[in-house]
C-alpha cells in the first residue's frame, strides 16, 4: 500500500494500490511540505513549498475572494429587503394586506 498525490487538485489518498494511479496524473509517495496545503505546488515530481511571494498572491487571492463573497452577501440582502418592501407595497395597494401591516408585525 502506498500514499498517492493528485498532481492536478492536490487530492491526497492514504493507503491505495498504486499500480491503479499513473504517474502521469499522481506522485506516489510524495514527500509533503509541513506547511499548509494551500501553499504546496509540483515542481517536477516533487510537492514543494511555495516561496514567499507565491504565498502571498495565494493569500491576497484568498482575501479578493472573501471580500467579493462579502459584497455579494450584503448585495442580495438589500435586494431581498427592497423586493419584500415592493411585494408588501402590491399586496397593500391590491387590498390584500391592511395598510398598517408592517406596523403589526414589526417590520
């Protein structure tokens, strides 16, 4: 049995028969660097640490993504907001809900 390392998405399998994975698509028994995964790439047939700077477009990445993931939050929050004030807006103007219904509960 032998450990296998997916060269392209980093997938790491414990314990498999080896003569199933080429050695195209995986490294067996690869050495791993003792940092975090995120900051491991394939450098021939070995997994290597990133360099400082590698490292920090990953993180900077990481980051762009996380603050685009907070704006698309706060966008569809607004939009649901707006779209519920409209709906109840109709529904008051159709005779569908009492004039004070956002009086009565609260909103």
């Amino acid at each position: 049995m032998a450990n296998v390392l997916r060269k392209s998405d980093l997938q790491y399998l414990t314990s498999v028969q080896t003569p199933i994975y080429r050695t195209t698509e995986y490294i067996i028994n690869p050495v791993l660097p003792t940092c975090d995964k995120r900051y491991w790439k394939i450098v021939g047939e070995e997994v290597k640490e990133m360099t400082v700077s590698e490292k920090k477009t990953v993180d900077d990445k990481i980051t762009a993504d996380n603050q685009a993931s907070q704006l698309r939050a706060e966008q569809e929050g607004k939009i649901q907001t707006r779209m519920r004030k409209l709906a109840i807006d109709e529904l008051k103007a159709e005779g569908e809900l009492p004039q004070d219904f956002e009086d009565k509960i609260g909103g």
